[in-house]
C-alpha cells in the first residue's frame, strides 16, 4: 500500500487535473437531474478524467462519485475515493467563480486526505489527517472569534424537490433565528467552499441541514484540521454517516448548537406542511 504523503499526491494532481478543465471550460449540455439540480458535460468530462487517473495510480481503492451510477458502499470499504467534479454546479453554470473540484480519500469511513481546488478562486486547499490544513502551501487556521454578534456564518441552499417544503421549515427557522444573532449570513452554495472558508477564518461557521458524502468528505477535514469543530444538527460530532454538518470556530460552536438545537421542528409540523 502506498502512503499517506504518497496518496496526497495523487490526490493533489486528480484535482489539479479536475482543475485545469474546469477553469478553461464553459458549460455546454447543461441537464436537470432533478428539480432544479444540474449537471454539465464538465461535470461529467472531470469525473471521466479523474477517475482514470485515480484507477491507474490505486487501482485497489474504489470511487465513489456524485455523477456515478455505480456508487460503492461507503460504509464497507476499507479505503475509498471520495469526488465531488464540480461542488457548485449551478453557479459554475450562472458564471460564479464559487465552485470547486473536491476530493477525499476515506480509510474505515474517516477521511484522511482532503483536496479542494477552486481554479476560478485560485485557491488549493488541503490536508492530511494530523498534520494541519493548508490554502496554497501555508497552514490556516479557524477564526478565535467568540461571539456570535462578531460572526459571519454561511447556510447550506435550501431543498428543492420532493417534500423541500418541510425539509425547509427548520432552514427556515434556523435563518430567522440567526438574523438578529449574527453579525451576517451568508450563502455559498458550495459546500466544500463553505468548510474551506471556515478552515481559514474568513467565515465563522457554516450550516448544511442536508449533505451527501461527495460535498463534505474532503471540507470536514480540512476544517477539523484548522481546529474548526464539526457536529451534526443534533449537536453530536460529526461522522460519514451524519446527515447535516455544522463547522463551527471553538468559540461560537457551543453558542451556535444552542440555536440549532431551538429550531428544531416537530414532526407534526413536518407533517402539516406535506399534506
């Protein structure tokens, strides 16, 4: 088996492959994958490229990929790639520079090596399981704010789609709750930008209700290594198999799952609103 430094490389030109595309590219066949979720050629050209190297440098280690079919089982394999092509599709399509090629390498479920590079930011963001996180070679860490009146704080977008009405309401409340509590809110619409952002102290914390492995594999490391704290809307910390991640800095996290917590919705009132 190879190692870790000798993963990270890879890692380091799959996304720098994954970058070059997308910095040159603009989007031709632009497809709807659900209620208002994309995909481009771009995505799925990146995947292709990406893919091939990564079978031709490990090809004992699997990918799972958000434009693959064919997605291995997170939770049984011992070593998986873990890419996001493109993590902010929609405003690569709309012409924002806010979007990144995002890759993880998982060991038992844990990430231990996180890329993301963001070509149209000029910014490469990485790191390795206890040995720091870094933006273009120098190490970064989470902000030493402690209140969260002095903080900027990004939401993950809203569901779209099936039953997105109740899966808002909380995202709703959440918002409403933090409008007068925080200095200001923020939407990226990346979620691997979301993490890196709070890694290098220019957000505060950041909110996603809803993720899949693909968005948060590489960031949550990256932030985790910048000292960031990272729990679940619950509050528990956060894994693999959460399905929402909060990245906090040590000193609003505790203020910031208080206020979480106090919007949680009942599931009457789940109900209510898919009737």
């Amino acid at each position: 088996m190879k190692t870790i430094q000798e993963l990270f490389e890879i890692a380091w030109q799959a996304t720098q492959i994954g970058a070059t595309t997308l910095k040159k590219s603009q989007p031709g066949s632009v497809q709807h994958k659900g209620d208002r979720d994309l995909v481009t050629d771009i995505d799925l050209g990146i995947q292709r490229d990406v893919d091939a190297y990564l079978a031709r440098c490990t090809p004992d280690i699997a990918l799972l990929a958000e434009e693959s079919e064919d997605q291995p089982d997170i939770n049984a394999a011992e070593w998986l790639w873990v890419l996001d092509p493109i993590d902010g599709t929609s405003n690569f399509v709309h012409g924002l520079p806010l979007c990144a090629v995002s890759l993880a390498l998982l060991r038992g479920g844990e990430t231990v090596v996180a890329v993301t590079n963001a070509p149209l930011l000029g910014r490469t963001y990485h790191a390795a399981k206890d040995s720091g996180a870094f933006l273009d070679g120098q190490r970064i860490t989470a902000s030493d704010t402690d209140s969260l009146s002095g903080s900027i704080v990004s939401l993950g977008d809203y569901a779209v789609g099936h039953e997105a009405a109740a899966q808002n309401l909380q995202r709703l409340a959440l918002t409403g709750e933090l409008v007068p509590r925080v200095e200001r809110i923020r939407m990226i619409g990346a979620a691997s930008l979301d993490l890196a952002f709070v890694a290098e102290g220019a957000l505060d914390a950041c909110v996603m209700m809803s993720n899949k492995p693909w968005d948060t594999a590489a960031g949550t490391l990256i932030a985790r290594e910048a000292g960031a704290q990272l729990f679940d809307a619950q509050g528990n910390p956060h894994t693999h198999r959460s399905a929402s991640t909060v990245a906090a800095a040590p000193g609003v996290a505790n203020q910031l799952r208080t206020v979480i917590r106090n919007t949680e919705i009942p599931s009457a009132a789940y109900a209510g609103a898919t009737a």
